[in-house]
C-alpha cells in the first residue's frame, strides 16, 4: 500500500462536520439529564432505595443518547426502545441461565438478541448492551432471573420513554418520528409518481443496499422532495412575488365595519382583504370565511322592518373588522422568489398571502391562481430559451 493510499485511508477516519447549531445541542443534554434523572427517580420511588435492583443499568445511558439527541431515528421510536430492552433483556436473562461459560452466553446473547429484533422490527442498539447487562451483570442480576426484564428493565424503558415524549412536545420537537404525509390520501402516489422519483425508486434502492439506514423511508422522501424544491428554486430566482403579485387591492382598517368590508368583497369579486394600519402596515386579513362564520350581519339582515333594523343597531353597535380578522398573517416580501411560496401554499392552508415593499408596508396580495401563474410564465420561457 502506497503512503498515499494509506494517509487517504486514515483520513477516512476523520469525523464528519455536525450540522446540529448549539441550541440544539445543549437541548438535547438536557434532555437526556432531565430523562435519566427522572428514571432514576421513578425507580427509587418504586422500589426504594434499599431495594436489590440496580436504580439505573448502563444501557439507558446509550438510550438516552438515541432518544434525545437522535429522536428521528428509526432506532430511537417508542417500539424500538421498549421492544428492543424487552426482548433483549429475555434473552439475556435465558442464555445466562443455560451457559455457564460468561462470554459464550454473553457472545450468543447479543447475536440473539439482534436476530429477534430484526424479527420484531424493533431493533435498538443499547438493546444489545441489555442483553449483555444480563449475563455480565453479577450476582445481583443473576439473582433476580426473568425478575430482571421487568425490574428493573420494563420500569426503566418505560420510564425513560414518558420523560423523552414529555420533553419533546413541552420544546417543540416532533416526538415520536410517526410518518409525515404531506399529500393527502390515495393523491401521495399520484403526486410522487409526477416527480423525478416515486416512493416506490426510494424503498427499491434502499432495498438494494443490504443495510439498515439511520433515517426513516419517509424522512428520507421528505428530504429528497426538499433538495428538489431547492434545486427547482434555483431555476426561478429571477421571478419575485413583485412580479406576480396583485397590484391593484384595496385595505381595510380595523375600524372598518365588517358590512362594508363585506361589500367591498362583493364588488370586487375578491375572498380576502388586507387590515392594515394608518401606516399601511399589514396587521391582520379578513376572508369572507370570517365573515360568514361569525354572522356579522344574520342578526341584523334577518329583521324584516326598517324599523326593526334601527332599533337593532341603535342598541348593538355593528361589529368592527378589528374583531373578526385573523391576526396570524404569513406575509412575504417584494423580493422574495416565487418557488419559496409553494411549500406556504400547499402545506400551511393560505390562499391570501400579503407582499410586503421594503419599508414593510402593504405593496400587493398574492393568490393561489397569481403563483400558478408565474410558475407557468416562468416554465414558458425556460422552455424557449432552452429550445433557442
């Protein structure tokens, strides 16, 4: 072997750059000091502190690390841990009761363990160190027998599993992992089928590769659908939501009454219209949907006689817009690319998006048929310049 090829091969062992930012890393220590803290402590309240049942085993330690710092895994997800300890630690606790010699049972135990888990679909590598806790635990371990899968392996799966579901939804993680459909029902294999690839290439070249990848089929579909858009944005960087949006609208304030925000989207053919302030920052939108659910006009239009209407206002003032519109408005700006749109408008529900200038003040609105549109003005010439 040349010294080149040897200084490559060791270079080989160099780690990778984590892409994971601070905050992140810090709240995943957290977690896992906040999850390990917490099985101990269950098993002291449990059991108490004199009993013969170790308060912590080393294997939650490495679960801790799967749990809270690699909760996307498919090896971190909820059956993975508690099938995983569970079977492992009943073929630990069986082959140390068969074979005498420690590292024979230890060495056969970890290989049934990971047999069984690829069976169960629940494989989790801290599993195997709970198989090996089994045979190399001591007298301790050993006198507690088949005692030892549920104490203190059950208790301590379970225990570590609640603090990682409690801690990821109280910081806003995703926790468990459970597949995300971005298109619904029967339309996902449509919809995939119309891209460069479909779910169907995906599970087929995973299949190929005789290996247990660290990321779910559909984090990794979700992620490659992703590189796509980005690289598809890259196409249409030129064309901003300037270019497409909506120029001529017109605003409401907040004082506005909701009847006649009412009749400006009559007259106007619109569903939607921006709230802004006297200094045209956009503060709110209201869709005739707001209107309508509310009913901020059945009380009134159901009263047959002018007088019946007269007297209705003159002792209910007519609701204002300022308390109808919805406050949560996803906003963009002038210069935005128009492909950065799509995820809003496929994935988030909005169908009225306000386009904001550079002093952050209302400059237009764009609709679901604006960003068609472009995408197909923009595809026309692409396919022009491409040809010429």
């Amino acid at each position: 072997m040349s010294r080149y090829a040897l200084v490559r091969w060791f270079s080989g062992f160099a780690p990778h750059p984590v892409a994971v930012r601070w905050p992140e890393r810090f709240r995943s220590c957290l977690g896992a000091l906040l999850g390990i803290a917490f099985t101990g402590g269950s098993m002291h309240v449990l059991l108490g502190s004199a009993a013969n049942i170790p308060l912590l085993v080393a294997p939650m330690g490495a679960s801790a690390v799967l749990l809270f710092a690699l909760p996307a895994s498919p090896l971190a997800q909820p059956w993975s841990i508690i099938g995983g300890n569970l079977v492992s630690a009943t073929v630990g606790v069986a082959c140390a009761s068969w074979i005498a010699d420690p590292v024979g049972a230890g060495a056969l135990a970890v290989a049934l363990a990971i047999c069984a888990m690829f069976a169960l679909r629940c494989v989790h590598p801290p599993s195997g160190a709970v198989a090996l806790t089994a045979v190399l635990g001591g007298p301790v371990v050993h006198a507690l027998g088949y005692r030892f899968v549920l104490e203190p392996i059950a208790i301590q799966s379970v225990a570590l599993l609640g603090a990682a579901i409690a801690y990821h939804a109280a910081t806003g993680h995703r926790y468990p992992h459970v597949a995300q459909r971005s298109v619904k029902g029967a339309a996902a294999s449509t919809a995939a089928a119309s891209e460069d690839f479909t779910r169907a290439d995906l599970e087929s070249v995973l299949s190929k590769r005789g290996e247990l990848l660290d990321i779910g089929t559909d984090d990794l579909e979700t992620l490659l659908r992703d590189v796509q858009l980005q690289a598809y944005a890259r196409t249409f960087n030129e064309l901003t939501c300037a270019d497409i949006m909506s120029r001529s609208l017109v605003a409401v304030s907040a004082n506005t009454r909701a009847s006649a925000a009412w009749s400006l989207l009559k007259q106007r053919n619109i569903k939607a219209l921006p709230v802004t302030d006297e200094k045209q920052h956009v503060i709110g939108i209201v869709t005739r949907a707001d209107l309508v659910d509310k009913r901020a006009f059945s009380k009134a239009a159901g009263l047959s006689s002018p007088l019946q209407r007269w007297f209705r206002r003159s002792i209910t003032p007519p609701p204002l817009v300022g308390a109808l519109m919805n406050v949560d408005v996803h906003t963009v700006d002038a210069t935005t690319p128009i492909v950065e749109l799509v995820p809003v408008f496929a994935n988030y529900g909005h169908h009225h998006i306000p386009v904001l200038d550079a002093n952050r003040r209302l400059a237009g609105m764009i609709t679901q048929a604006d960003l068609i549109a472009g995408l197909y003005r923009q595809a026309y010439v692409q396919r022009r310049h491409a040809a010429a």
